[in-house]
C-alpha cells in the first residue's frame, strides 16, 4: 500500500466522487485532497510518489466519472482558492472561483467579462477548457496563470504555454492550475448587469437549466463553415447533427438527450456513468451514419467502468 504525505488540507480516502458532479454519477477516488493553501499542495505533490496518479477536480461541471471510480488522488480546491481581486481592467481570480461570480464581480468594475456569466464552472476549469460562448472565449481574455507542476514547483503559465485550442489546452497532466489574470474591455456597469441578464433569460428560455446536465454534451462540429474560410470554425452546430440524426429524447436507462435542447445529456434520477456515456456513443454512431460528422465530446470522461 502506498504511503501518502501528511498535509495540512484535508486528505480523504475512498472518497465516493458522485456528489461532487453534476451529473451525480461515479464511483468513488482512491483519495481526495482539499488543499489547504497554494504551499500545502506544492508540498504534497513533491513528496507524492511519482507512480501516483493525480486528477485536478473543479466544480464537477463538466465531467463524467465512471462507475469504478478513479484511481488517482483527486485535488479540489476549495475556499482558500475562490478569491477574486480587480485592478483596472485586469481580474485576478482563483481556480475555485465560479464563472458567474468573476462576471458578475467584474461587471460591477466595469470590466466586461459578460461572457462567463452563463458558463457553468470555476474559472480553472474555464482556463483548462478554453470556455466560451456568444464568440468569445477564455483565451481572449486570458493574461497568465499560476499552476503547480506534477514535480511541486509553482510557476507561471502564458497563452503561449497552454496553447488555447477549441475547448482544449495543452496543459501537461497532473499539473494544477490555481489562479488565473484575466483582462477584459471597458463597459459601463449597468449596461453589462442588462446584458447578463438578457443572457440568463435566453440559456432558461433554451438550455435544460433545471435538470441534472453538465452543459453541452459535445463539441460543435469543425470545418463546417457558412464562408469556407478556415477549418476552425464551428458555424454547424452539434444540436442540429444531432437532431438531424433522430436523437432529440433519445435515452438509455436513466440518461437522457434533452428534448430541450438536444446537445445537453441530463440525468433523469437514476442514470448510472455507465448509462450516460453509452447513451453518448449511441449519439456519435448514429450522427456519424447519418452525416459522416465525428462528434468530439466536450464532456471530459474518467475512471473505470464498474466490475462486472
């Protein structure tokens, strides 16, 4: 068995993961670890040994743990890691800090950062994702970022570090980020509280608000452009290939796409990983024969399936 180092955070072992998601499903981590401080956790990192896996964990928002759970010392961070300063333009916000609070903070600064108001998640996970909607995305607003390496060091990431792709960076494993400086434009702050308002309304009048989903299911299709221009582009939208496809509703056991919106998977009550995940391949293979498209999942999916 192997020995862990003795933190000041909190160290659980077994910890079952499906409360901390979304979508309430997982079996349970080999440990949890809450660190204490940004030095608690270089500090257990470098004394982890090498062979032990780790997993950064956010709000659980966009993730899909597997039954069998995840064989890894799991690192969430918790209060110490949330705060949220403002100097002129630039918002320096911990990795556990949610994206609607920094908008909501920045706004009433007059800093626009309008656009993670609607995004579900803490702002590591925005960085580690390159999140985004409404044409903008984390990358365009993004300064630098403090991770901690796999090794313990503590360092400074840049945009050219983490190369900001569609929904992808190319943070290295077991690296963990815990701040990040973001820089938005100008607004006056009445005019950006109306605008995340009407933003609200339209995700409630669109979006699954109410039910247990972890957001958009999968990434909208590249290279489907309405003015040919670049292979970037994500004009064709994954709800519609979907639709397209005949899946709007379609479950399996207690999963479920949304007859909503049809690019969100929910759990209905009683879906198990194992029910989510296959209902998603059933969606990629039936798009695929419908339209060829390959449908990436944005849901990031870990650990192992349940024992047989």
């Amino acid at each position: 068995m192997t020995t862990l180092p003795t933190p000041r955070g909190k160290l659980t072992e077994g910890k079952e993961l499906s409360g901390l998601t979304w979508l309430r499903v997982g079996g349970p981590a080999d440990y949890l670890f809450q660190p204490a401080d940004v030095d608690d956790l270089a500090l257990f990192l470098k004394a982890l040994p090498k062979d032990v896996a780790v997993f950064p964990m956010g709000v659980g928002s966009n993730l899909i743990v597997r039954d069998g759970g995840l064989r890894a010392v799991v690192i969430r961070m918790g209060r110490g890691f949330n705060h949220i300063e403002i100097d002129g333009n630039r918002v320096r916000a911990g990795v556990a800090a949610l994206d609607a609070h920094v908008a909501r903070k920045a706004a009433q600064a007059g800093v626009d950062l309008t656009f993670l108001r609607t995004i579900p998640g803490a702002i590591g996970g925005a960085v580690r994702m390159n999140a985004g909607c409404y044409g903008s995305y984390t990358a365009d607003v993004f300064v630098e970022a403090t991770a901690v390496t796999r090794a313990g060091e503590i360092v400074t990431l840049t945009a050219e570090d983490l190369k900001f792709k569609y929904r992808q960076t190319d943070l290295p494993d077991g690296w963990v980020i815990v701040e990040a400086v973001l820089e938005g434009p100008s607004g006056d702050p009445d005019a950006l509280a109306k605008r995340m308002e009407d933003q609200l309304a339209k995700r409630d009048a669109t979006q699954p608000t109410k039910d247990r989903s972890a957001g958009s299911t999968f990434r909208n299709p590249a290279g489907f452009s309405s003015t040919g221009k670049a292979d970037d582009v994500h004009d064709l939208k994954a709800w519609k290939v979907i639709d397209d496809a005949g899946m709007r509703g379609a479950r399996v056991g207690g999963a479920q796409m949304s007859e909503m919106h049809s690019n969100f998977m929910i759990n209905t009550g009683d879906a198990t990983a194992a029910d989510l995940e296959n209902l998603g391949e059933e969606v990629r293979k039936r798009v695929f024969q419908n339209s060829g498209i390959d449908l990436q999942w944005e849901i990031m999916r870990v650990g192992e399936p349940a024992a047989d």
